[in-house]
C-alpha cells in the first residue's frame, strides 16, 4: 500500500513500523521550537540518539522537532540512523 510524507504528502517507501514518518527532504528541515536548525545522529555504530543544535554543535537534549511549524519527533530507527515522525495532534 501507498504511503506519504505526512509533511509534504510525497510518496515515500511504505513502512508498518513507522506509518507516519517524514520524507528525507523535510526531516533536513527539522528545527527545534525556537527555529534552530537540528542535527540528528546516532551515539555509536550501535545506535543510540544524539541531537545537536547546526548552528553551534551545543547539544540538543529532546526528541521534539518542528517541519514546517509541525511537530514531529526524532528518534533512533530501528534498524540505525534516525527517523522523524510527525506527531499526532
């Protein structure tokens, strides 16, 4: 079955784990509530969450990120990396 970035509505690759996760293009537009640009990364080659702020690199100790004024939340995939899911309001 079809699904979509709930951000953009582009399609993406389907996932039943994450139903509601956001496309690569705007998960690179994920800023913190104050607009600051976000790096997501994992912790080692073991995963684990880290964020950082772009701008200064201090630590951005929250899972809650914001696309396009939407909020969303970062956090470790299961399988390595990072996904954003948009959360339900």
């Amino acid at each position: 079955s079809m699904q979509t970035c709930p951000i953009c509505n582009k399609e993406v690759q389907p996932s039943q784990r994450y139903p509601n996760y956001v496309c690569a293009e705007c998960a690179d537009l994920a800023v913190s509530k104050d607009g600051r640009k976000l790096i997501f990364y994992n912790q080692s080659i073991s995963g684990g969450y880290e964020a950082k702020y772009a701008d200064t690199g201090e630590e951005y100790n929250s899972h809650d990120c914001y696309i396009n004024g939407i909020k969303c939340h970062a956090n470790e995939h299961h399988f390595g990396g990072i996904v954003i899911i948009k959360v339900e309001s």
